[in-house]
C-alpha cells in the first residue's frame, strides 16, 4: 500500500483566474516519471473554481474523463452538443475517444470543487461519449468498461467498515472525513494505491466519503 497525502499533490492552475488546481500523478510541467500512472489512472485531480472561474474550451483525446462534485455546480458544454450542470452526488462521464473540445465553468454563486480522474482506454479511436449519472447510490458500482474500471463510492459513519474490492489494483482517494486504512489514517485529499488487497477493509473514524477505484488490468493502451 502506497499512501499518498494531499500536500504532497502538484501544484496548478491559475490562482489569479481563481482556478486552483492539485495533481496526484505527474502532470503537465510536473513531470515525474515515476508517478505516470497506477492501473488505468493516468491523472487525479482536485479542482476549485471561485463563481465565474473555468476552463476555457479545450481538446481531449483517447482518454474517459470522470469527474466527482464534492461541492458546488459545475457547467459542462462539449463539441457534440451537451450542456449539462453537475451536482453533487452525480457522477460525470466523457469518453474523449478520437477527440473532442469541452468547456467547463463554475456559473454559480458559490465556490466549486470537483474530483477529475483521466483514465486510459483499452483501444484508441471510436466515437465520443457523454452521460451523467444523478445521485449514485453507494451500492452502484459505476462501470467504465472502456477502461476495464469500476467506480464505488461509499459514505461511512464513524465506525461502520467498508471492504475493498478484490481486484489486482485499488485507489481510494478521500473526499471527506477520516478513514482507518490499515495502519494508516487518511484524510481529505489523501489516497492510497493498493495492489492485490486481500480482506482488506475500511473504517469511517468520522464521518467519511470516499472513491474507491478497481481496475482490473495494469494498463490501457
């Protein structure tokens, strides 16, 4: 188990625009070639937006987007015709496939943040996709078979244990609150990255929310 704490993240963004941005893998002028990815996550990014901040349209390719709103709405518009506001609880998908250009802005009152993972699809090409899960429940694994990938999002109590999924690589990446992992504590903006867990669980020590990442194969392409 390899713990990584949030201010060990990159640096990023614009603060002056009031875009703040922190990476968890090597990421643009932050290159470290040995923190490229873990499975199919190619980049993890906690991003805050001030009302009125953004990115500007911007190109994709040969990636699936995830984004998780911890707080805040986020407004999203692609090359293909969407326009949609993310809350919340939603879970947002963009399969950038062989290219496409989207905008995403903070338009409301309040500050914004949002969990944006990159991850590698199996095979290059194909036609984008768009879709928004509203309000996933904690037993609904969000699957992402481009990428051989399953999203669990849990929400524990203080004291309630949740395991981890048995599969070859596991992230799990803190929202919220503080969790027992093993012998370490992780709080807001810490992940870990497991390989092969066995009977391995999680316990709330406050009130938690959390993403737990499973990827099945080491690599997309």
């Amino acid at each position: 188990m390899d713990v990584r704490r949030a201010d060990e993240r990159y640096p990023g963004g614009d603060p002056a625009a009031g875009i703040e941005s922190w990476h968890a893998f090597s990421f643009g002028p932050h290159y470290d070639p040995d923190n490229l990815r873990f499975g199919a996550m190619i980049a993890c990014n906690e991003e805050r937006l001030e009302p009125g901040a953004g990115f500007d349209e911007h190109p994709h390719s040969h990636t699936e987007i995830v984004t998780w709103v911890t707080e805040g709405e986020l407004t999203h518009r692609d090359s293909t015709g969407h326009e949609t506001v993310v809350h919340p609880g939603d879970v947002q998908r963009l399969s950038a496939a062989a290219g496409v250009r989207h905008v995403e802005r903070n338009e409301g009152a309040t500050p914004l943040t949002f969990i944006q993972t990159w991850l590698a699809p199996l095979t290059l090409g194909g036609t984008p996709s768009y879709e928004t899960v509203r309000g996933i429940a904690d037993a609904t694994p969000y699957a992402i078979p481009e990428a051989a990938t399953l999203l669990h999002v849990r929400r524990l109590q203080a004291g309630e244990r949740t395991a981890l999924p048995d599969a070859p690589f596991v992230y799990v990446h803190v929202v919220r609150g503080e969790l027992r992992l093993g012998p370490e504590k992780l709080f807001p903006g810490d992940a870990a990255r497991i390989t092969a867990p066995t009977n391995m669980e999680a316990t709330g020590v406050t009130a938690t929310e959390l993403l737990l990442w499973e990827f099945s194969s080491p690599s997309g392409v």
